[in-house]
C-alpha cells in the first residue's frame, strides 16, 4: 500500500486525487487533484478484494488474484465443456439476481449479424438447449491442448500457475499473482496441504456454506483475513524495531486499527461511518478504538430492521457463516474481527459498496474474429469452429462475474448528474475498476458518480438511493423538487 495517510486525516491514494475525510464543512468524498478533460481516465482502483461468482467458475478459468483470463482459448472452451459433460452444471438458474443486473444493455443491443445472438451470456444461459454437443474426445483434446484452433495464437493467454499452498481451487497468471495472494488472503483461506488456516474442514465447509448461500461470505472471508496477515505484518515490522520480543497478554487495538485501516476506507455510507478509524495510530488508544466498536455494534442493532435491504443475508446465515469461518482462521489477537456484529458490518459494507466485477472473455472474441474473417478463409475455419460454436450455444460470450470491493470507488460520493462514471474500455481486461470523466473537472472538484440508474424519475431515484441511507440533493434532484 503506498496510500499516504495525511496529518488533517485525508488520504492520497494516486497523486491525481484526494480522499478528504467526513466533516462539518465537506462530507467524505473524493477530490480532483489535477484537472481532468472529458473521457480522460481519472482513476484505475486496484480493489482491495474480490470473489468470482461460483455459478461463473465453470464457464471462466481466471487468475485468482487479478482475473485476468489464463491458459488457452482451447482451455477455456474445452474445461468448460468437459465439465458441462461431467455433469457439473451450477448455472441451472440465477444464484443470485444480481447475477443478472447488466443484462439490459445486452437485451437491447441491436441484433447483430452474429449468429445466435439472442440473449447475451451474461446471466448464465440454460444447459443443452439449443446445443450440439461434441464429441467426448474431441472436447478433451481440446481442454489437454492436444487440439489447437486457427487463428487461437492471437488471443494468446498467459499460462496457468498452481496454488502454493497446493489447493485444486485457486489458479494464476503469473508467479507474481500467486505470492500476492498467498501473502494477502490465500494462505488462511487455502485448503491445500500448505494452508495456514486451523482447520482445512472447517474452511471447506465455510466454503461450502458461502456458495450454497451467498459468495460474498466468501468477500468477507478475504478481508478478515487480509486484516489478519496484514496485522500479522505489522506486529513483526514493530517488533524489529524494538529488538526483542514482546508478548502482549490483550489485543493491541492501535495495531488491529492500522490493518484495518485499507478497509475502513470504504467504510462510507450509512452506520460504518462511525467505524472510521484515526489517520494518526499513535494518537489513537485503547478506549476510543473499544467505545467506537461498541458505537458500530449498538448502532448496528438499532438499525438493524433497516439494515435488511434486499440482498442482506438472513442474520441466521451470518451467524452460521462466522461460526465456520470462526473454526478455519480464528486469532486471538485479532478476536474483535470476529464478532457478530463487524461481521455482519462487512457484509452489509459489501451489500451496497459491492462493485460488479466483470472481466470480457478472450473466447467471445475469438469467435467474433473468426466471423469477421473473409468470406474465402471463413468457410474453411469454419469446419472446425462451427461444431465448437454450437456445442457451446450462447454461452460462448459467457463473462468472467465476480463482485469486488475497490476501497476508492467507494469512497466517491453519488449524483444524479455525476461527472464521471465506471467504464471499462477494451484495453481493460482485468478486475481493475476504470472511473473515466464525463465532462471536463476541475481541480479541486469533487469526482461524482452514479449509484444507480439516474435517467429514472425522481421518487424511483430517492427510493433506490434510500438503500445507501441518504436522500440526494444534487443538482439535478433540487431542480425536480
Ligand atoms: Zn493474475
Ligand atoms: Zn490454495
Ligand atoms: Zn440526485
């Protein structure tokens, strides 16, 4: 983390923008540090953790760590067809709406001269309708790449690297991706032979529990466990210093608030703002960090019917959740982590701050090069491709789905008529969030996105934004009352 934590408790996280903290004068936001033209990138935030919908993992081998797609387009298509041939069809239907969110712009797209364009793969199509399905050996040839398509060696994918710790979950694009995993969150959440957690079981029960109800218990595991490792960092970089060790009977609160601290950052909108840890450790003590936990947990509680907006969990599913997560990585001297109710806080902080992490497959494009091709080379290639194309039906345009937690997104305040927007451009290909201007800002402007969909009218806009816990006053919304 290179982020520069400011004496007046604002945050530099890129030199082009600021993160002011909330007070009388400006609430929380993010601020232009430099001017911005129209359409210029203001910002590519590396999030801070996040999980590909378990429904998506067959249909997309992506590295584990940035998501980027790996191996092969022959890989990509054949494990997913061997796969579907196994049986192992976890698309029957859409897990979770939110699955199907981005789906409209696709519905409404134009049809295109691209065969069997009905309905886009976004939310993942029904099994064998409309498909033909290949021959046994001809889709393992393809998945143990015995088997190599025209024109694959230009969508060429990086190889794919094993887990360190051993595990068949995780794979990588670079050796670079698996350390950073490993040292972030992997090493307590693998369930490999080399994992670190307390119990392998457990976790991979705690797993099992997540994609059976809902995977961003599997986004809640990872920031308790990047606070852990990172606490864990921490504790031996100031033990160093002082030379020899020491052991401490209770929780250094100032430490667990420093680990904490990449994840307080989002920690924005609604009750967690009292959670907002001090900029300066040193200054912080025992008591204010302790009474501003009991704050959250209290506030938590009274706000605990409204907290059930409609992807919240059951608390039951929460509880049972923590418990298991409890068994796998449980530390003593990060013990407050595991309480109910900053669980539970986590998990609501993902419910709205949730970001869609979306990551266009090599594969689709392929078969859009291949359909692009002229008319005198396309029949030829087209005897091998068709029959693939059509074993795999609309789920050839099939996108890496996942939801991720990007700290400085979320920390930008909304507007019906913001000045910039989410957008990922055809360069951006892996879970990075890209933020682009809509219109020229200023330095010392505030960056604005939209929450929601802000071509609604007003009372369907205050009602969605009711959700994050404030009525809007932006311009647009003053000029409507
Ligand atoms: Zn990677
Ligand atoms: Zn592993
Ligand atoms: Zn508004």
């Amino acid at each position: 983390m290179c982020n520069e934590f400011r004496k007046d408790g604002s945050v530099v996280l890129v030199r082009s923008l600021k993160v002011n903290p909330k007070d009388i004068l400006r609430p929380k936001g993010v601020y232009a540090e430099t001017d911005f033209k129209e359409e210029q990138l203001v910002l590519k935030d590396q999030m801070l953790a996040g999980a590909q919908h378990s429904s998506n993992k067959v249909d997309c081998l992506v590295c584990s760590y940035c998501f980027c797609f790996i191996g092969s387009i022959e890989l990509q298509i054949g494990r997913k067809l061997y796969l579907e041939q196994l049986g192992v069809s976890p698309h029957d239907e859409c897990r979770m709406q939110k699955d199907c969110y981005n789906s409209d712009a696709s519905v409404e797209e134009d049809d295109s001269d691209v065969e069997d364009q009905q309905a886009s793969g976004e939310c993942s199509s029904s099994p064998s309708k409309d498909k033909i399905s290949l021959p046994k050996d001809v889709v393992e040839s393809l998945f143990n790449g015995e088997m190599q398509l025209p024109y694959s060696e230009k969508f060429s994918l990086p190889p794919i690297v094993s887990c360190p710790g051993g595990c068949k979950e995780n794979y990588y694009c670079s050796k670079s991706c698996a350390e950073a995993d490993w040292e972030s969150f992997h090493s307590l959440l693998c369930t490999g032979e080399g994992s670190k957690s307390l119990s392998s079981k457990a976790l991979q029960k705690f797993i099992e529990h997540a994609n059976d109800t809902n995977d961003i218990f599997l986004l809640a595991a990872k920031v308790i466990s990047f606070t852990i490792l990172r606490h864990k960092k921490l504790k031996e970089s100031r033990h160093e210093g002082k030379g020899k060790q020491v052991i401490s009977e209770s929780i250094d609160f100032s430490l667990l608030g420093e680990a904490w601290k990449p994840v307080s950052m989002g920690y924005k909108r609604r009750w967690w703002d009292c959670i907002a840890l001090p900029a300066d450790v040193d200054g912080s003590d025992e008591a204010s960090f302790r009474m501003q936990m009991k704050e959250l947990a209290l506030t938590v509680i009274l706000l605990g019917p409204d907290v059930t907006c409609l992807r919240f969990p059951p608390s039951l599913q929460s509880a049972e959740s923590l418990q298991l997560l409890k068994e796998a990585i449980f530390d003593e001297e990060c013990q407050p982590l595991f309480s109910l109710e900053i669980y539970g806080n986590i998990i609501g902080m993902f419910e709205l701050n949730n970001l869609d992490l979306v990551v266009e497959s090599p594969v689709e494009d392929y078969f859009l090069y291949i359909d692009d091709l002229p008319l005198s080379e396309k029949g030829e290639v087209e005897q091998t491709t068709k029959p693939i194309l059509d074993a795999l039906g609309d789920d050839y345009s099939i996108c890496c789905q996942g939801t991720a937690f990007f700290p400085l997104q979320s920390c930008m305040n909304h507007s019906c008529r913001p000045n910039a927007k989410a957008f990922k451009r055809e360069e951006d290909r892996d879970g990075q969030a890209t933020i682009i201007a809509l219109q020229p800002i200023a330095k010392g402007e505030e960056i604005t996105i939209s929450y929601i969909d802000e071509d609604l009218p007003f009372e369907e806009r205050q009602a969605l934004l009711a959700d994050y816990g404030f009525r809007c006053g932006c311009s647009k919304c003053l000029e409507e009352t």
